[in-house]
C-alpha cells in the first residue's frame, strides 16, 4: 500500500509539471516573417501545392509550438505585395488554426516577381508588431529571421539585395531563401542567409518542413514528446515491479 502511494504521488507530481509548463507563455525566441511567392509564373495547380505545404508544415504542432515563443506574419508578393496574416504571436491552438486559414486561403496574385517589395513589406508588419512587445517578453536569445520561397528571379520592385541588407541593419540575422525548380534564382541573398532548394512544388513540403524546423529550432520529435513518453515508461515499469 505504502509503494502504491509512492507511485500515485508521483504520477501526479508529473501531471503537475507538465501542466504547469504550459500555463505560462514562453518568452519570444523567434519572429519569422513568411514571404510566398504568387507570381504569374506559377500555375494555379502549383499555387494549390505551395498552399497545401506551407498550411501542413505551420499546422504540425511539432513544427511550430503555440506557447508564445513565435511570432508570425505572411507576406504573398508578385508585382504587389498583400498582408495574408498580419504578424501575431502563436499562444494557442486557434493562433495557429487563424495562421493555416489565411495560408490555406490565399488566392494568387499573378504578374511579375518583386522579391524585394516582399522583404521589406514583412520586415515592415513584423517591426510595426514588435514595437508594442516590451523587452522583458523576449529571450535572451530573440532572433528576428525573413524567410522567402520563390519560382523565379526579381523582374520588379526594389531591389532584394538591398532590402535584405536593410532588413540586417534593422536587426533581422538572417533572410532565406528557398528555390523552387529549375529557374529560381536566390542569387540576391548571397551573404544574407541560407539557401535552400525544390526540384519542384510536387517537392516542397519536406524541404520547407526541414527549413522551418532549422529556423524555430524544433526537431522532428519534441523533447518534451520524448521526455514524457521515457517517464511514462519508467512509471510503467515502476508499476509492474510493485505489483510483484
């Protein structure tokens, strides 16, 4: 009776903690702002393909954590640039459900390629949302990160090498790029960031998953996953011992 209660007490010691853990918002270690790319040059079945993987990669809760440690805007270029979502700290669920409706939603722009007004139109939304946070909702190790998918090379607008290099000077480390097919050019972002590739939109979903994973710091299986399933284990087998 006395091991019995040992073990009850500390099944619910650890549903405390783990309750505990979520109760509180995590301080921000990333804002990441999103910029899609719907230009005339992608077909509307590849525009679907786009959507679909951005909205399945954001909506996997191992990818991205809703406990307040992201902030996340969508920026969709082509000759314009259109506000999908507007930069919000993910908290919970229905953040990161609002976050893959707009993504899910978008509806293509079409016209030409103007990667640079992209930057600097999530760059700008994200900084308008960030001065309302005070310092002490940051972590220590806050980073501010752009992040652009493209089929094509720049034909319009402003410059994206120059506006990468502004988004660096206003504190942003890095802006990424991934290439999807064969005539993507992420020549722009050469001492900006990192550069990652799609032979095509059939393929992007695992190398967008893997982009972001490296960009929010999470891996394919959470270590809290981890950690609860090794100490449900261990009270498994704790539980088989007493009953001995």
């Amino acid at each position: 009776m006395h091991q019995l209660k040992i073990f009850k007490a500390l099944s619910a010691g650890a549903l405390l903690l783990c309750c505990a853990s979520g109760a509180q918002a995590a301080l921000i270690k990333t804002a990441l702002s999103v910029v899609i790319d719907g230009s005339g040059s992608i077909s509307s079945t590849d525009f679907q393909l786009q959507k679909d993987a951005y909205a399945s990669v954001f909506g996997d809760s191992s990818v991205l954590k809703a406990d307040g440690s992201v902030v996340i805007n969508v920026i969709q270029f082509s000759g314009s640039t259109l506000l999908e979502f507007s930069a919000r700290r993910i908290e919970n669920a229905t953040d990161r459900s609002d976050l893959v409706a707009a993504m899910t939603n978008m509806t293509q722009l079409n016209g030409s390629t103007a990667i640079g007004d992209g930057i600097n139109a999530g760059a700008s939304n994200m900084d308008i949302f960030l001065s309302t946070i005070t310092a002490t909702e940051l972590d220590p190790e806050f980073t501010k990160l752009i992040d652009v998918s493209t089929d094509g090379n720049n034909n319009s607008g402003a410059d994206p090498a120059t506006e990468s290099q502004n988004a660096i000077n206003d504190g942003y480390s890095v802006v990424n790029c991934l290439g999807i097919g064969a005539g993507a050019d992420c020549g722009w972002n050469d001492g900006f960031g990192a550069d990652f590739s799609a032979n095509s939109f059939d393929e992007l979903e695992p190398v967008l998953e893997r982009k972001v994973r490296e960009e929010l710091g999470t891996t394919p299986i959470p270590g809290t996953v981890m950690l609860l399933g090794a100490g449900l284990l261990g009270f498994g087998a704790l539980r088989r011992r007493l009953r001995t």
